[in-house]
C-alpha cells in the first residue's frame, strides 16, 4: 500500500523542504526558470552526468588495422587510476537521483495525507517511467536494424560487433535505476522508520559480501551481484537522506571531514585490501570495483559526497544566476537523451576517424593527444547536438497523466527494466539476432513496456466547457479625480493590490 501512517508523517516531515531556496544574502527565492527544484541537487545531476560523458568520450584507446579493431582504456597509463576516484562519478548520479525522486514524489498532490488516494505512487511512476526510459525508444529504432545494413553494406564484421555491444552497454545504469525508481515509495518509508540506519545496514551488507567474495570465491563468483543492490541502494538513499534534511550537518568543515575519511578509508582499502586501483573496469585487470560494484565505491561515495556538500553553498551561488539556471533546466529537461545518446555519438565519429581513414588514438597526455583532444571533442559535441535536436522532443513530450489500472505500471516496471538489462549485456549485437535474450527480445520487453504505460493512460478532455461571456456595462459617467470612486482592493492574505500575489513554492 503507498499511503501509509508512517508516509503521512513523512510527508509532514519533508514538507518545508518544499519552500522556496533563497537567493545567498537576500531571503528571497532565487530567480531563474524554475525554482520549484533544489538547485544543489540540478547541479550535481548534470554535472555528474556531463562528467560521465566527458570521461567515455576521453578514454578510449582504439586502432584499426587488418580489419581487426583494437580497443583499449587510456586511463590504464601508469598512475591515471587515481583520476577515477573524483572522475568515477555514478554514485553522486544515484545521490541526486534518489534526493531528486523524494522531491518529486512528496509534491504529489495527496503525498502527507490520511486519505490514501488510490494510484497515487503508481501514477507518480508512470511518467516517471516514461521520462526515462522514451530516449531508449530512437535508440532501439536506429541500432535495431543498422547492425545487420552495415553488414550488407560491406563493412567489416568486427568494429560492426563492437559498435553494436558498445551502444547498448551502457544501458546497465537506466536498468537499474528505472527498478530502484519503482523502490522509491518503499524506500522513503524505510527511511522515516530507521532514520538513516538503512544506510549504514546496507553498507555492513556490501562488505560483509565481499568478504565472502573475496575471502571464499577468490574475487569471482556471482556472490558480489549482490553489490549491485547493496552498493546502489545506498548512494541512493543517502539522497532520500539528504531530501529529509537528515544530512544538514554535513556542511562546512564537517562535509571537508567526511570526505577526509572517505580518502582515507578509500586509499587504505587500495593498499591493504583486495581492491584494485581503479574505480572503473580495465582491460585485461582480474577483478573491478565496478562489475560487480564493491565496498570501495562507497568510500569514493563519502570523499566526493564530502566535497560536493562542501561545495554546495558556492554550487548554490553559481546556480542562482539566471543564464546559468537557464542552461540546468535545458540540460535537465535533455539529460537521459544525452546519455543515451552520447556512446552512439562516439562510435559514429570513432568508426568514420578511426575505421574510416586509418586514424588511430594518441597516447594519454602526449603532445599529439593534446593536439587531436580539441577536435575530438568538438567533433563529438557536434555528432550529439543533431541527436540530442532530433531526438529530445521524446523525452520531453512526456506529460502527466494519471493510469487507468495500477498492474500495468508494475508490469511495464518489470518488462522495461529486464530489457534494459538484456540490452546492457549483449547490447545490439547482429549475432544473437534470434537469442531469446538477443537485441529482438530485449527491443520487445522495452517496447511493450512503454505500450502498457501509453494505453493504459487515461484519456485527457478533448475539449474545455465554454464560458459565457460577461455583459458589457455601460461606462460611468466622466467625474472629477477622486469623486465617487472606490479604491483598489486590497488582498487580504497577501496585502497587495488587486489580483493576490502568485504563490512562490520550490524546493
């Protein structure tokens, strides 16, 4: 059940953080396009998810030759693991997330009340759903069929492969978070009951499973999939954490502790522990913090969380200004379709740079790497730009509307998620083309997913009643200033003159 005793306090609980954010020094709510948002966590979000990109984009070593194509990691350079403890920003993208769904689930209209109105979450995640999972839609309608049109074209069978896999890797994150999207009512009520203790619990349970990983299995074994709820979860709900203000006194000084002691859990669990370097996954190395994710990713979590709460008072400045706010809402109202959308980028101008005319990628940091980056990068931004113009309108499309039902919603939850997932593991590849679990399969469990959410939305009213005109009335007749005339009224909430104000309500 979503409304419970136990969400009405919580409602009642979160609902001032719904004033609006003052501008620094003024007590006035900050200008800008929309201020019923905390701009703390816009920031972090986009800048987190252009990080993402940036670090995709910079990263790969590829070469051509022979028809064979040859991938590598240019942060495999002797010393450049250290770049990924700041760089390898996936958990600040499940903090802002979590604190991000919170908000916008106690907005709902009914959150916080003992009425317990029916579909209230389920109608909160179908245009959640929607939002994240309508770039993906394109996505399998561009790479379903390409793969197998470059083959035909003549293109050689291996970078076509990589290519394929590539695109939809990716796809492993909106998998994740579309199913623990659907665990935010549930989430939120775990929170209002343990006060934050769930998130130590959930750490202790992403240790305790690498020991076993680590300790029995030596590194490998399906036991550290366990991590991929543990490890998540909780950078997830350290943001529910931080939407109910239990997170206030991790400012200042304290938030430059916290990440203090994230470093120094982090470099103690490096050099002592069985943890590699790296916070992503290398090529040819044993074991990855990242698949399956490990105890370590949190301590990186507390060392970029730190900073970034230490930060937040400047993040807040910066943001307040009203071109800077413009360009958050665009990138905000865009940013699964840049996502989605910026590996296609990169195997496009990869493919014609490197494929195409022979080009191969520079060393990390050399002079010709410093040279090409510029252009590389320009490139990239441009190859994206036309997807993201041609492709944005999907996703912002997407509009509030109530469901009809509340089962299809958790079905579509179900079948979105498991085909995201399948398309993260074996991406469009032309050669499981007839796999049940191939690129066919998972295009069906996403494309239904999102058909059960469109039919199963109720229809809006085609069209408004009229409203009568009012009558003229004739003008009165010309007196002097002053004589016979009644003063404007005054709003007796508010104090103003004529119409009440507009109420200013944020986040």
């Amino acid at each position: 059940m979503c409304m419970t005793p136990q969400f009405t306090r919580l409602g009642s609980m979160l609902k001032p953080l719904e004033a609006s954010h003052p501008s620094p020094g003024t007590g006035r709510p900050s200008p800008g396009p929309d201020r019923r948002r905390d701009p703390f966590v816009d920031v972090l979000r986009v800048t987190a998810i252009v990080l993402v990109v940036a670090q995709h984009w910079l990263m790969p070593a590829i070469a051509y030759d022979d028809g064979v194509l040859t991938t590598g990691n240019a942060l495999a350079t002797p010393g450049a693991w250290a770049v990924t403890w700041l760089s390898q920003v996936m958990p600040l993208v499940f903090f802002a997330g979590g604190a991000a769904a919170a908000y916008s689930l106690i907005r709902r209209p009914g959150f916080g009340s003992r009425s317990r109105p029916i579909g209230l979450c389920h109608g909160w995640l179908d245009g959640r759903l929607l939002r994240l999972v309508a770039p993906v839609v394109p996505l399998i309608a561009l790479w379903l069929p390409l793969p197998h049109l470059l083959l035909a074209l003549g293109v050689p069978a291996d970078p076509v492969e990589t290519g394929s896999a590539l695109a939809g890797r990716l796809l492993w994150f909106l998998a994740l978070y579309v199913l623990i999207t659907a665990l935010t009512p549930t989430l939120l009520q775990l929170h209002q009951r343990l006060r934050g203790a769930e998130i130590v619990l959930l750490a202790v349970g992403a240790l305790l499973v690498d020991v076993v990983r680590f300790g029995f299995a030596g590194g490998t074994g399906i036991v550290g999939y366990a991590n991929v709820a543990f490890v998540w979860i909780a950078c997830y709900q350290l943001g529910i954490a931080y939407s109910s203000g239990r997170l206030r006194w991790m400012s200042g000084w304290r938030a430059l502790v916290v990440a203090g002691l994230g470093l120094f859990a982090t470099t103690l669990a490096v050099a002592a522990g069985p943890y590699p370097g790296s916070m992503i996954g290398m090529p040819g190395e044993p074991v990855s913090n990242m698949n399956p994710p490990t105890f370590a990713l949190l301590t990186v979590t507390a060392l970029q969380l730190g900073l970034a709460l230490a930060l937040r008072p400047a993040l807040e400045r910066w943001a307040a200004y009203p071109p800077v706010a413009r360009g958050i809402d665009w990138l905000s109202a865009r940013l699964m379709t840049i996502y989605v959308w910026h590996m296609p980028a990169l195997i496009v101008v990869g493919g014609v740079s490197v494929v195409g005319f022979g080009w191969a990628t520079p060393a990390l940091l050399s002079a010709e790497w410093r040279q090409v980056m510029p252009l590389w990068l320009v490139s990239l931004s441009f190859v994206l730009a036309v997807f993201v113009r041609l492709c944005s309108r999907v996703e912002r499309s997407v509009r509030t509307v109530p469901p009809r039902h509340s089962w299809p919603v958790g079905v579509a939850t179900v079948l979105i998620g498991l085909g995201l997932l399948m398309f993260a593991v074996n991406g469009f590849s032309p050669a499981l083309a007839t796999h049940p679990l191939g690129p066919v399969g998972a295009s069906l469990g996403v494309v239904t997913g999102v058909g059960l959410l469109l039919i199963n939305r109720k229809s809006r009213p085609t069209a408004r009643p009229a409203v009568p005109r009012p009558r003229p009335v004739a003008a009165p007749a010309r007196v002097g200033p002053g004589v016979g005339v009644a003063p404007p009224t005054i709003h007796q909430l508010t104090g103003s003159q004529g119409q009440p104000e507009r109420e200013k309500v944020g986040v």
